[in-house]
C-alpha cells in the first residue's frame, strides 16, 4: 500500500472513531437531561399518590363523625356545636347537597376559624 492510501485509510478511521465518540458523548448528554427532567416528574407523582393515600387513611379514621351522614344528635356531640348550629348544619345540608370538605363548616355564619379548627379532626366527609 501506498504511503497515501495508508494515510488516507487512517484518515478515515480517524473520522470515524471521532464520530462514534461524539455519538455516544450525544447519547450521555441526551440520557442525563432525560434523566434530569423524568426523575422531578417521578417524585411528584410519589408524592402526590403519597399524599391521596394520607387523605384517604385520615378521611377514613375510625371515630370521626360524617357530616353528610351525622343527626343533630351527633353534631351536638362535637366541640361548641350546640342545638341550634347542628340544625344550621343540617338545614345547610338539605338546602346545598353533602358537604364536600370540613373546611366547608366555615361557610356557616356561626363556624368561625377557631370553633372550626377545634372541630376539623373530628368530622370526615365521604366523597361521592
């Protein structure tokens, strides 16, 4: 072989080595911004089913009472809730369909932030 052919075939192998490299220095670089922008997205959503199924366990703890399921009798069983609240609630209730949240009691004019705060453990609503 010819000292031109022997350093064009090296050339070449030259290039081609150079290409390869840069393919694979492209593919590391595409593999760590994939990886950059799934794993946030991946932590999110472990985080947001984490916290479903905190909501899910709290809602469903035994011993608190329903508000869309509860008689005047049971509301008059919660902190500060007397006779004519638990029938506020109730009328409230029938008047605007199931409560969807506790934080929903604050709507009532007689539920101010402190009577509900003493309350919200205490109550659940089902969602439906």
């Amino acid at each position: 072989m010819s000292l031109a052919a022997e350093f064009a075939t090296r050339i070449v192998a030259a290039r081609r080595e150079e290409t390869q490299r840069r393919r694979r220095q492209a593919l590391l670089l595409v593999l760590i911004l994939a990886t950059g922008l799934v794993l946030p997205f991946l932590r999110a959503r472990a985080r947001s089913e984490e916290r479903a199924d905190l909501r899910r366990l709290e809602r469903d703890r035994p011993g608190r009472l329903d508000l869309n399921e509860a008689d005047a009798e049971s509301l008059e069983s919660l902190p500060g809730i007397g006779p004519v609240q638990a029938e506020r609630i109730l009328a409230r209730r029938r008047l605007l369909g199931p409560f969807r949240r506790a934080d929903d009691l604050s709507r009532l004019p007689s539920i101010g932030k402190n009577r509900l705060d003493r309350i919200r453990d205490r109550v659940r609503t089902e969602e439906r």
